[in-house]
C-alpha cells in the first residue's frame, strides 16, 4: 500500500492533464477546472505526503476553488454580449402585414401573420377585420400595435 500512496502524485497529475485534454472534447469549462484541481493535488501530495483521503478532500477543495475563482476570471476574460431584449430591436417598426384573425380596439384577440409566425395583435384606433392589411406601430412582449395602411 506504501507503493501506491508513493506514485498517487502522479496518477492525479496524469488524471488532470487527461482531464484538461478533455476540456476540447467537453466544452463548458468545468473539466478543465477538475484537471486544475487533480493537478494541484498532485504536486502538493508530492511535496507533502499524505493520505488517500486527504488528497481527495485536497482535489475536491482545490477543484471547488478554481471553479469559484476560474469562473469569475473566464466571465471577465470572455464577456458575452447579451441585451435585455433577446428580439432583434425594431426590426418590426412600420412593416406591413396581414390581418389573420380580427383584431379590436385595446384587446387580445387579434392576430397577424409576420415573419411567417402568427402574432398577437391590438389596434388603439379602430376594429380591423381579416384580410385588411395593416402596419406595425410598436411591440409589448409579444403583442403588436397595429393600424390599417391604405394600399392605395
């Protein structure tokens, strides 16, 4: 048993580069983490002998850390653009599109076609009847104002 605690340093020094090689195999960066932590473990059971089971709890701390901390680096490293708005923004304003199911004055109900999607559709002014053709005036959630446009 001597033996094997001898050589453990470098079944976790080999298991963390394995671990890291198969951060390209795995994405998300957790792996790679874990290699951190095994290796980590690894030199410091070399430097410091000890037990099998501290050097687990050392990789789980170790592994917990840089988690934690590699985390918040790679979020600095690698910010990802986001908006508050996942639609792309007035994309919509002012297209014209058809009246699928009537639309009324201020309530649900409505509906028209854009972009091949059936959306949900009010009108502020006026009833609009289907097939009447109408233009987008503005977005709430998933909600389009509408008017009638004359094709004239």
């Amino acid at each position: 048993m001597n033996v094997f605690l001898e050589q453990t340093p470098y079944f976790w020094v080999i298991g963390g580069i394995l671990l890291l090689a198969l951060e390209f195999l795995i994405p998300g960066t957790f792996v790679m983490f874990l290699g951190i932590g095994a290796i980590i473990t690894g030199i410091t059971s070399r430097l410091f002998p000890m037990e099998i089971t501290t050097q687990i709890i050392l990789w789980m701390g170790t592994s917990l850390s840089s988690i934690l901390l590699g985390g918040q680096i790679v979020k600095k490293l690698f910010r990802s653009e986001s908006s508050v708005d996942p639609f792309v923004k007035d994309d919509f304003l002012g297209q014209i599109v058809p009246v699928e199911v009537d639309i009324l004055v201020g309530q649900l109900g409505g509906k028209v076609k854009f972009q091949g999607t059936v959306w949900d559709a009010v009108s502020e002014k006026e009833r609009i009847p289907k097939g009447t053709m109408v233009r987008i005036l503005s977005r709430d959630n998933l909600t389009f104002t509408v008017e009638t446009v004359s094709l004239d």
